[in-house]
C-alpha cells in the first residue's frame, strides 16, 4: 500500500469516470514562475509558522467526508482498487506522515555538534515535481505534500492521465488550507495535463524530481538532468517456516495481497511455506477468504492475467477477485466473501529452483498471490533471491517465523531493503502505527532497484544542509592507532 506503487497501467478507461473535457495546455514556465515565488516567501519562515501551515494542510485533508469523497472520486476515475480500502488507506498515509513530521525541526540550526565545531542549518530545496501515480492517486498527493512543505519546498504534482481529476481535486482542496493561514497557496499546484512532454519540461525545471509512477515516468525522471528519488519495482516474496502461528500468517498474508484489490507494490506476490505446515497453512487461507485455485484454475488465471505470456493484462489490474474469478472461469463457492486467488505452484526444487519462465512469479498488481513449497530453509532463502533478482530486487520480502536468527538470515542474503518479520509488506512496508518504519510515499530499492535510495524517502530527504565550521585545536591520528594491526600480521 504504498506509493512505491508505481507500476500501475499508464491509461486506459476509467469504468465510471467523471466527464472528461479537453484539459487546458499547461504553460510549464508561468507554473513553476509561481511556484517559485510562492516557495522564496516561505523560505525564511520560522518553524512555528511552517508548522501552522503543515497543520492547517493536515487537517484539511484528514477530515472525514473529504477523505470519503476524494476516495470514491479516485474509484470513480480510475477504476483501480476497492473504494473503502482507498479511504482507509488515505486517512492513514495522512495521519501517520502528520505523526512523523510532529515536533520535528526543518528550519534554522537543527543540529550541534560542539565537540567538533559545527552547526547545521536546514534548508529548503526549491521547487519539487512530483510524478504522482493512478494507484491511490488522492493520497499519493497529500502524503507527498506534506512533508514537502514542511521542509518550506514548493510542489507541482503531474498526475497520471488517468487520475488527473483526482490528482487536481486534491490539490485544489490543499491549496485553500493554505490560504487559511496566509501562506500562498501555489505552494501547491497541478498540471492540468501530462504529456510526455509536459512532464519532460517539468522535470527539466524543478529542483528536484520525486517520480512514483509507471517504469516509463521513472526513467524520465532519471534522464532529466534534475536530481531525481524514485519508487522501485515491487514483488515481495514471504517465507512461512514451520514455527510460524500459521492461523497469523495466513490473515496477514490474505490481508495484504488482497488490501485495496493487490494495486500496491508492496502486495505480497509468492509466498514460500514448508511442506510441514502446508497443509494447516491453506486451510487458514481458505478461512480468511482466499480461494485456492487448482492447477487447471491457476492455467487460466495466469492467461487472463498474462494474455501473451509476457504483459500484464491493463484490464485486470485493481480488479475484484470475485471479478478475475468469473474472467477465467473458476466457480468460486462464496463469490462476494473472496477477497484473493492463490496459485498453487510446484515445490521448490532442491537449491530453490524455480520455474523463471512463468509470469505468474512476478508483480500481479492484483489480489493474486501463489504459494510454493519447501523442504529446507535453505531452499526458500534461495529462491527468495532468485525471486527477487528477476522482479523486484531492492524492494522488500517477509518471514512469519518465531526463530530470529532466520529473519537475520533472510535480511543478510537477500537484496531488499525492507524485511517484514511477522507482519504484513504491504501494511508494513510505506510505514504503519505498529511498526518503526517511517510513512512514505516513495518506497526506494536501492541501486539494486535502479533507485538513488535505498531507504523509505521522508522529509529528510527534502532538505539541502549548509553546515558551519568553527576551529578546533589540532588533533593528529595515531600511527599506531590506524597501522598497527596491519604492521603485526604483515611485518
């Protein structure tokens, strides 16, 4: 559920889409000309006022009808994901990125280090463009703008097409709060249109470039010559060893690889359990809601998902799994109590061997997971790498497992930069009220992921430093002190 929920579809129809007009021909210069102007009136503001700003924004956006009405019109438009899981989801990015932005200091000195002589001063960047995406595309804008003018920066969101009334909705409602407190209110504004090479021309202008969209807007990001912090791509693979509570396992699991019809990067995408408690392991599925399809119904879900064995089907991304169900034909007992559809894949073979040909092990974008077996540890670690290696490495993976030494063991060997120990990635990942991770919009992987971070990207990273030097005296290092191990072993 995060915003590193970047792979959706670039377009394609909304189902009930609001009326859709020719969109005005965003002049890019007289936007980011007001934006600079609105962003060099705060830049000097003491933090107290920063932080009346920041709350007037919050809570504008946190109220509840906005929040119910901003999630229905996100459905509306985009089609994607479940009206209440967006709501839900967007009450709680708002609320905890508020929670995480709480007392902290953004402007003036923030820190002192007396016993090295220095100071350092918190800065704005300037002007943020932000590639916001059509996966929760409401929250997507308040979470990236809050932490954005809490560091005293100024924000032009291009949305994708498909969210753009959302997207523009949003904004709108964020710049009146601004208003209510004397603060400019294009601080905050939103293209009206997002051609590719509206969003190129953005890019080139700002500062800085926060990219959570499609692979496509990520790359432009990167080629920009704007600095620039991307989302990764997801596929989080979870081990279920047999310690595990596998009743818990189970609920999390189903939670969060059906949360919001699986349109988040952090989905649970394969899950690897052990053949000792397979069996209690699916039962508990089946209680949670999540239909086990056989391997005549796994054939035919793997083609209506992947149609030419290659790309993901647009039509079936954010779909119900009541709806993938009757799509490929599989006759579900309970189809209104069906929150996922679980492919059941072969065992892994000895070393963690997997079938890397089949799409199915790859990002779904929809409330679909599979679930292979395994025999010994060892194997599951090995295949999450190799899982991780073809789609999604940098991003995160999980273990429901009561050894801790495993969880270690799992974080040393695979190339993630989250691992969710007994819990949810997808509740976990972009931060959660029971966890530590920071709330984010941008889940970053890392050079592993092709990304400029490896870390959840929070108002930390909104900030340029100006540090202040004063003398010290003199402190030489020790020959001794640096060599001497060396010297001793390599005389």
């Amino acid at each position: 559920m995060s915003s590193g929920d970047r792979h959706e579809p670039d377009g394609g129809a909304a189902r009930t889409a609001p009326p859709v007009g020719p969109a005005p021909q965003p002049d890019v210069d007289a936007t980011m000309a007001r934006a600079r102007r609105a962003q060099a009136e705060i830049e000097f503001w003491p933090q107290e006022r920063v932080d009346d700003l920041v709350a007037a924004v919050g809570w504008a956006a946190y109220q509840e009808d906005t929040a119910r009405s901003l999630a229905d019109l996100a459905y509306r438009e985009t089609g994607l994901g479940d009206p209440e899981h967006l709501f839900t989801l967007y009450r709680r990015r708002v609320l905890g990125t508020l929670r995480d932005l709480h007392g902290v200091v953004t402007s003036g000195i923030i820190e002192e280090l007396p016993e090295r002589g220095l100071r350092r001063l918190a800065k704005p960047i300037g002007v943020i463009a932000v590639a916001s995406p059509a996966t929760a595309p409401c929250s997507g804008v308040v979470g990236n703008a809050l932490p954005m003018l809490k560091t005293r920066n100024a924000v032009v969101v291009t949305p994708n097409p498909r969210a753009r009334h959302s997207a523009a909705r949003t904004v709108e409602l964020l710049r009146r709060a601004l208003e209510t407190v004397g603060a400019p209110p294009d601080l905050i504004q939103c293209l009206p249109v997002t051609e590719r090479q509206t969003t190129e021309a953005l890019m080139a202008a700002a500062d800085l470039v926060i990219a959570a969209g499609g692979p496509g807007t990520v790359r432009r990001a990167y080629r920009s010559g704007t600095p620039a912090i991307s989302a990764g791509v997801g596929n989080p693979a979870v081990i279920v060893d047999d310690s595990a509570d596998v009743a818990a396992a189970a609920e999390l699991i189903v939670l969060g690889g059906s949360f919001n019809n699986g349109t988040s990067c952090s989905s649970e995408s394969n899950v690897l359990v052990d053949a000792a408690v397979a069996a209690a392991f699916r039962e508990q599925l089946a209680r949670q809601g999540a239909h086990l399809c056989d391997p005549a119904e796994t054939a035919r879900l793997r083609t209506l998902l992947w149609p030419d064995g290659r790309q993901l089907n647009r039509d079936a991304v954010g779909r119900p799994a009541a709806a993938l169900a009757a799509g490929a034909g599989i006759d579900l007992a309970e189809p209104t109590k069906t929150v996922a559809l679980v492919a059941s894949l072969s065992p892994l073979a000895p070393g963690g061997a997997l079938a890397l040909d089949d799409p199915m092990l790859g990002e779904k974008l929809a409330p679909v997971f599979t679930v292979s077996t395994f025999t010994a540890f060892d194997d599951a670690l090995a295949a999450v790498e190799t899982l991780l290696g073809r789609i999604g490495q940098g991003h995160s993976c999980g273990i429901h497992t009561t050894h801790p030494d495993r969880a270690a063991r799992l974080a040393e060997r695979a190339r993630a930069g989250r691992v969710m120990v007994n819990q949810s990635t997808a509740v976990g990942n972009s931060g959660s009220f029971d966890n530590g991770m920071p709330f984010t919009q941008v889940i970053a992987s890392g050079s592993w992921g092709g990304c400029s971070r490896s870390e959840n990207v929070t108002w930390r990273d909104f900030l340029n430093y100006t540090y202040i030097s004063h003398p010290l005296p003199p402190s030489l290092p020790d020959e001794e002190t640096l060599f001497g191990a060396h010297w001793r072993r390599f005389p």
